[in-house]
C-alpha cells in the first residue's frame, strides 16, 4: 500500500514495531480528521505486525451510543480476530465480568504481558474517542506497565470529540513512551500525485478543481476519482447520489450524532454565522457545536466558515422533503431571533414553501422591497407569492396582490392582470375588499386599459365612501389613467400646451418605478397624440435602454411599442417594424396577452402603410383572444385591422371595426379625435361606398371636436372634407391640411394628402402642379420605406411626365434656366400650392424676400402669376419634409434621372416588397377580420 504525504509517520510506526519486536514497548496515539486515512494506517500496522510473527489484535469505537453503554466493550472486540491465544481469550472472558475497574485493568495487562512472553503483541483500537472509559482505562494501564514487554498499544482518534472522561486523552498524553503522529489533509501537491497514480498526466486545473472539492481528504478524493475516472480534463460537478456524496455521508456519520446535526445546519444555512446561530438550529451545546466545527474544518468539508459546495448539495440530497422544509421553517425563525436581514430571513422561508408564523408575511414584503431595490424583479416576486399565499388577513393579502400585479409587470403584463388581479377582483365581488385597497385595484385596472372594471371598483367605493371627498374627484380625473390627457366624454379639448409641458416634465425628472411607469407610458402617448412623437421617441429610446439594463422584459414591451408608435407617425417605418417586432419578442406570454394588441396593431399599421399586404395579412391573421376587446388596446387593434381592410378594398368590413371602435370609445369615454379618430376612418370607408352626406357630417363633428389647433387630426380631416366637396373646391382645403400636417410630423399622412392635392390638380388640368407634387410625394415614400407603395406612385409620376414633357416649352417664358438656385427653390414651392408665408418658414427667408424673389421668376418667364409656372421647375428633394431626411435622386431632384429611368430602377429593386395582392389578400383575412368583430 502507498501512502501519500505520510512518510515520516509510516517511518516512525516502522521503528515503533521494530522497538516492540525488541521488547521495547511503547504506545503511539494517531490524530486526523474524518477520512484523513487513520484506519488504513492502523489496517497496515496490523499486516505488518502479523507479518513479523507479532499477534494483532484490532478493535474500533462507535459513533453510537452502544459501545460506550457497555463496560469493557472494546476488549470483548480484541478477541473476535484471528489467532488470539486461548489463554488470552479465556482471562479477558473473566474480565468482561468484574465490576472493579481497576482489578480488570491489571488482570488485563498480566494476561497481554504473558502472551507477550512468547510473541509480540500490538493493540490497535480505532475512533478511541467513541470507547467506552473502562476499555480505555484497562489500554491505559497496559501503556504504562509495558515499557520493557513486547507490547505495542496503538491509537487513532478524530481530536475535535473528546471521550466521557475528559481526562483520559490528557493522561495518554503524560505518557513518556507516547509517540504522537497527526495526518493531515493532503496538499494540492499530494492531490496531483493521487491523480497521477490514475491518470499519467493530470490536468493542473483538474488537481486544483479535485483540490477544491475535497479540501484533500483523502476518502473524498478517492470516492471522486472512482466518480469521475481518470479523465485528464477538470473536475466537473459531482453527481447526486454518486461515490462522492456517499463518502460525504460517510464521512459526517462517522464523526457522531453532533457532527452530522451541525452541519445540517451549516448546510442549511449556507453562509457564514456565529456558533450561537448553530448551535440554536441545530439544537446542540456550546461545546458539541464548537467539536462539530473543528472537525468539519480538518475534514476539509469546511471552506473558509461554510460547507464546500459539493459537499453542501451531497448532504442536502439525502435529506427527506419534510426535514429540508423544517430546517429551512427553524432557521427563519432562529435569525430572526437573531435580527438577521429580512432577505436571510425570506431565503428560508422560501426554501421551506411555507410561512405559518405570523411575523412571516411583514418579512417577504420587506425582503421584497430590498430586492426590488436592486432590480432582482423575480425574487421580489417569489417573496411576494409566498406571502400572499401565506396571508389569513383579506386586507393584507388583497394589498399583497395588488403589489405584486405591479411588480409582475416589469416581467409579464399579461401575467400582472391574469394571475395577480383575479383574488382582489372575486374580493371585490364577495365584498370581502377593504377601502385601503380599492384605489389601487382601480388604478391596476386602469393601467392595464380595463376602463370598466375599474368603473365598477370606482362605484363600489362611492358607495362605502363620501362621494364628495377630494380623492375620490381626483381618482375620477384620473380615468382613463395609461392617457390622462382624455377626457371621459366628448366635446372640444382644452389647450393642450399645459398637458404637453407636463408630459415632459413628468419624462424628465421621474425615475423608473412600478409606480410611475404608467403615468410615464400615459405622458409618452399623450405628446405621440399631441404632434411631438419625436420628443416621445428620444424619451422612450432611454426608458427602453434602462428598462433592458435593469433586466424588465414587460417594461422593454412597454416601451418599446411606444418607440414603434412614435417611429411610425413619423413615417420612419423599417425602425417602427423594429421596434414592434422587439416588443413582440420580449413578451413572455403571448396567447391571450392583452397588451399583445398594441405592439400588433403597429406591425398592421407598419405593414399597411408600407403597402406589403401579404406581410399585414399574417399580422392579422394571428390568433387574439375575444379578452383584447375589453380593453383599451383593443381599440388599437381594431382600427388597425380596418385600415389594412380598407386599403384591401375590403370596405364595408373596414367600416365594421371603425363603428365598433366608435362604440367601444363611447362606452368607456375615451371619445375623443386626438385618441381615437374612428370619424376620419369611418368617413374614408364612407367616400369609398359613396356615402357622401354620412361622411360628411362625420368630418364636420370631427372638425368641431379637435378644435383650433392639432396640426395632424386637422389635416386628415381637413383631406377627407375636400373628397367631399367639389373638385374646384379641394385644392384650397387640401392646402389647408398641407399647412396643418407641415406642423405635424406626420409624413405618411403628410404623402397622402399632397397625392390627393395632385390628384385634384390633374382633374383641374393643372398637369404641372400635379408632376410636381407627385415628385414630392415619391420622396417622401420612398424615405419612409414604404417601397410597393413608391413604385405605384413613381409610375403614376411617369404618366404625368409622359402626357406633359412635349409641353414644357409652349409657356411664353421658354426655358427656366437663366433662373437663379435660390429662385427655383421660391419658383418650385409657389408652384406646389405654398402659400409666401409658409415658403418663408420653410426657406427660412423673410416674406419680403420671397415676395421679391417671385416678381423677378414671373418676369424673367413672361408670366403672369403662380398658376402659370412650368412643371420642370423642381426643387431639392427634402424641401417638402416636415423633418429632415436624406437626399436622393429622383423625380423633384435637380440632377435626378429621366422618368423611365426612375421606373426601372423600382421595378429591379431587390429589396422592394411584392406589389399590393389586393382583393387576395382581404379574401385571406376575411374570415378572422369577421370573426373577430362578432
């Protein structure tokens, strides 16, 4: 046998029996840790004693209670080996049965000393620690009456557990012939030799992982290596249940009743505490707890004040279910005791899935909190679960809920109305909802876009309250909260620059929190809605970033969908695909997700706008459950899926969901143009079916509705009012909304107004105008991405070139160009319908200046007024925009290419989206758009 980092003691136990062979005797006491190789030393000493013709005779204690209950066990256990002499047999038979101690002790030594007359004897008693004191008295004796016999008295002992007698070890001590050996834990070096013994050439990350695993004990490094083979590469983590973990087991059992409660305890724990939170939990005295310790550390189980990893899962393992989840139960309720952190305190709880003790809720919501703290959302919610589950109190466990729908919803807005809302909504219904928790019930509500349950909440708790108290008025105006700058029912809006500049600072100075997410979502629609979708988009850029640092999936959907939404009323609608699309991917739980309605409805708008049908057709096809259409994001979705009917000419199921919506925003009042404006939608259907007079009367209330100011609502209204007018009518009106959209930000309803002033324009046989806006118009499509629908415009513009090149030069000016940049610039918006004011503001010029820059085009071409420009004056291509964008060539470029060449290079643009399936399309969606409406 080959041992490892044990040379010197294996030398001086080699002199030792020489010296007993001698006649010499002596008495050698072994100290090491459990597992550090004190029985295989003893086994060895015994070969070669009987090797060298000695008699050995062997015996060991127990950690149980039965060798130590029984006087003069052990030496009942020197005679059960092989070749023990009768005579000795028959004297030591005798002693077992006298009841004087100290006459045994020396019958014992007279009968060992004749045997050693006629042969050497060694004695090797294991684990002296667990011996009985009679056992160990009669040794004792024997050690000190054998200095000149042939008697060699061997023992092994773990120091960290000290006999009955204390007194014992320290007389074995005193002993002058004492040879006193201690086995230590291996070294990293004695690691790597082991290893070596089973692979040629181990890994030094293998000998530092084994190291580390095992702390060098040597039981635990052979049980590992017969584990995990003799692998070269490092250790990977040992099995349940595996040779390591038994060894771990072994290990801890054999070192008694007090090592193996101790470090349960430890295990359980898991983190460094004092001996008195120990010793508590593991119901132990001082003393026992302060052994357990020591023995734990020389055992190398220990790493630094906790158990080793491993070591800690092992014995974790092999407990039964109901004794983990009472561990963890005590050692909640001993650190408390203790004032330990309400986190420690939680840790237990939840590992023991129970919290009985009344103290235990007030300690997860604290815990909760703290965690909340550091942005750990999924442990605050696993406290806040337990602790609603645990709750006897309504009220508190109604709070508790309520709490946690908040904090569910960085994760899972879904899952924050499903799973958190239901037991204070059925408590509501049952009565059983204090006042104290009614507020926010409603305010969860209507975060989530529930107007009418948060209603009934708002009634039941004008019955139990004064309806007149200030709160409650204040709650009332809060309706609907996710858009606090709506009103409850129709009629004209307030000034909304107050509004606005409350919004933003509302942006600027709040931080992040469950509590002001929804008013900070409310005030990124409310400047969405107010023209400002800009100023929304760099606010929601940041709250998006921060929401993806601090790991809130459900706030990423939030935000995310509102970057969409302000992405796309600026015509920007690759980034608006984007933005929805990633909204749509951080959402844990899509099926029946209320929310799913917003980021969806965008891609439909996305999709519809950028005249990819088929794209918007598997958008609308996607499953939504009947839920959605009781909620606010239901009204979303709805017009949406009208708008994508509309333009598949299906008209009459377009003008269906455009109804539906306005009835919806009727009943939870939310009728208002700036949130919903189904009139200018219904109205387009209208015009399609003929309906004149009805969409008239819809674009004239809508017009009443949105007031004075409102530069995108007023200029889509003002659009549809000119299709219901007479032709000679629109251009003036759809120049109106041209004005009202500049303002706006909205380039795609901007690109649909000015294609329907040069559509005007044709009809007037103004062929001019209606190029030049139809350039304008190609532009500005084509920078929003929309590529189906700017090849159908560019070949429209071919046309129009086509039937009017040949009459470029009948105008009695001839040619333009001996006109100067700056004129043509001046020549090409006075030719579009700009009015000299709004060409000053889009030339950044005095009016004056424009006014003289026109008096010199009109008589360098020989005209006479505005009307009478040439179609070929054409401007830079982004003087049109309402925000700048990149140049391009194209028609309304001055270096742009020929018609043709503009159509061919839409027709070969790899990237362009397949031309509109119209009515294939709308047949495909036909049926869901129906059902869904039903």
């Amino acid at each position: 046998m080959e041992f490892i980092e044990r040379g010197p003691q294996i030398g001086r136990l080699r002199t030792a029996l020489r010296e007993c062979a001698a006649g010499r005797g002596g008495i050698v006491l072994v100290d090491g840790a459990v597992g550090c190789g004190k029985s295989e030393i003893l086994g060895w000493v015994a070969e070669q004693a009987t090797a060298g013709g000695a008699i050995s005779l062997s015996a060991a204690g127990s950690a149980g209670s039965a060798t130590r209950a029984r006087p003069l066990a052990i030496l009942g256990q020197f005679l059960d080996g092989p070749g023990v002499p009768t005579r000795l047999a028959l004297a030591v038979n005798r002693l077992v049965e006298d009841e004087d101690g100290a006459r045994a002790a020396r019958r014992f030594t007279t009968a060992i000393h004749e045997v050693a007359l006629r042969r050497p004897v060694v004695l090797s008693l294991d684990d002296v620690q667990h011996a009985d004191d009679a056992s160990v008295r009669c040794l004792l004796h024997l050690a000190r009456h054998s200095g000149r016999a042939r008697v060699l008295v061997l023992l092994a002992r773990s120091p960290h557990f000290a006999p009955t007698d204390p007194q014992l070890p320290t007389e074995f001590l005193r002993q002058p012939e004492l040879e006193h050996l201690h086995l230590a834990p291996l070294s990293p070096t004695g690691v790597a030799e082991l290893l070596a013994a089973a692979a040629d050439a181990p890994d030094p990350r293998r000998t530092q992982r084994y190291h580390e695993l095992t702390g060098g004990n040597p039981l635990l490094l052979r049980a590992l290596i017969a584990e995990q083979g003799s692998a070269t590469s490092a250790a990977a983590e040992p099995a349940p249940g595996g040779p390591y973990g038994q060894a771990v087991l072994a290990c801890l059992r054999r070192g008694g009743t007090g090592m193996w409660r101790v470090a349960k305890a430890a295990a359980v724990l898991d983190v460094g505490v004092s001996a008195e939170v120990l010793r508590r939990l593991a119901d132990t005295t001082a003393l026992a707890t302060a052994q357990a310790l020591g023995a734990l550390s020389s055992a190398g189980l220990l790493e630094g004040d906790r158990l080793r990893r491993a070591a800690r899962a092992a014995l974790l393992d092999s407990l039964d279910p109901t004794e983990h989840s009472g561990l963890h139960r005590r050692a909640a309720t001993v650190l408390r005791r203790q004032g330990a952190p309400a986190a420690r305190i939680a840790d237990h709880l939840l590992a023991a899935r129970e919290a009985p003790e009344p103290w235990a809720v007030d300690v997860l919501r604290e815990a909760a909190e703290e965690a909340l703290d550091g942005d750990r959302a999924r442990r605050a919610i696993a406290c806040l679960e337990l602790a609603a589950e645990q709750c006897r109190d309504p009220a508190a466990r109604a709070e508790t809920h309520l709490r946690l729908a908040e904090v569910t919803g960085r994760l899972n807005p879904h899952a924050a109305e499903q799973r958190c809302l239901g037991e204070p909504l059925t408590a509501l219904a049952l009565g059983d909802l204090p006042e104290s928790s009614m507020t926010a019930l409603a305010h969860q509500l209507l975060s989530h876009g529930r107007l009418d349950a948060a209603r009934r909440v708002l009634g039941r708790l004008k019955e139990q309250s004064d309806p007149r108290a200030e709160w409650i008025e204040q709650l009332e105006s809060d309706l609907p909260l996710p858009w606090l700058h709506h009103p409850q029912s129709a009629g004209p809006l307030p000034d909304p620059v107050e509004g606005i500049e409350a919004a933003e600072r509302l942006l600027r100075v709040s931080g992040l929190t469950d509590v002001t997410v929804s008013p900070l979502v409310s005030a990124l629609h409310l400047l969405i809605d107010r023209d400002r979708a800009s100023r929304a988009e760099a606010h929601a850029q940041a709250l998006l970033a921060e929401s993806i640092r601090r790991e809130a999936p459900g706030w990423q959907a939030l935000f995310g969908s509102a970057c969409a939404q302000a992405a796309l009323r600026q015509g920007r609608l690759p980034e608006a695909e984007q933005y929805a699309r990633q909204a749509m991917a951080v959402l844990p739980e899509r099926a029946g997700s209320l929310f799913l309605g917003g980021p969806l409805a965008s891609l439909i708008c996305i999709y519809t706008e950028m005249g990819d049908f088929e794209a918007a057709a598997r958008q609308v096809n996607q499953p939504v459950g009947k839920d959605l259409f009781t909620g606010l994001h239901g009204l979303a979705y709805l017009r949406a899926r009208g708008r994508f009917l509309l333009a598949t000419d299906r008209v009459r199921a377009a003008l269906a969901d455009f109804l539906q919506v306005a009835w919806l925003a009727h009943g939870w009042g939310v009728d208002q143009p700036f949130f919903v404006p189904w009139r200018t939608d219904a109205a387009e259907a209208l015009l399609r079916l003929d309906e004149t007079d009805r969409a008239r009367d819809l674009v004239a209330e809508q017009l009443r509705l949105c007031g004075p100011g409102g530069g995108r609502i007023r200029g889509t209204t003002l659009r549809l009012r000119a299709m219901t007018v007479d032709i000679a009518d629109r251009p003036a009106l759809l120049s109106r909304a041209v004005e009202a959209l500049r303002r706006s930000e909205d380039t795609l309803e901007l690109a649909r107004t000015l294609e329907a002033l040069a559509e005007s324009y044709q009809a007037l046989a103004e062929p001019v105008r209606a190029a030049t806006l139809q350039s304008r118009v190609w532009h500005l499509t084509r920078d929003c991405g929309a590529r189906p629908r700017t090849r159908t415009i560019a070949h429209a513009y071919a046309d129009l070139r086509e039937a009017n090149t040949a009459g470029a030069g009948a105008y009695p000016g001839g040619e333009s160009g001996n006109l100067s940049e700056s004129e043509r610039r001046v020549a090409a918006l006075a030719a579009s319908g700009y009015s000299n004011r709004g060409i000053a503001e889009e030339l950044f010029i005095t009016v004056s200046t424009v006014e003289q820059h026109l008096t010199r085009v009109y008589r360098k071409l020989d005209i006479k007024n505005r009307r009478q420009l040439p179609v070929h004056l054409r401007s830079h291509p982004d003087w049109c925009r309402p925000t700048p964008g990149p140049r391009g060539a194209g028609p309304g470029a001055t270096d742009g290419p020929r018609t043709a060449g503009l159509v061919a290079a839409a027709d070969s643009d790899p990237h362009r989206q397949a031309q509109c399936p119209g009515e294939q399309a709308a047949v495909q969606v036909a049926g869901t758009a129906e059902g869904s409406r039903r």
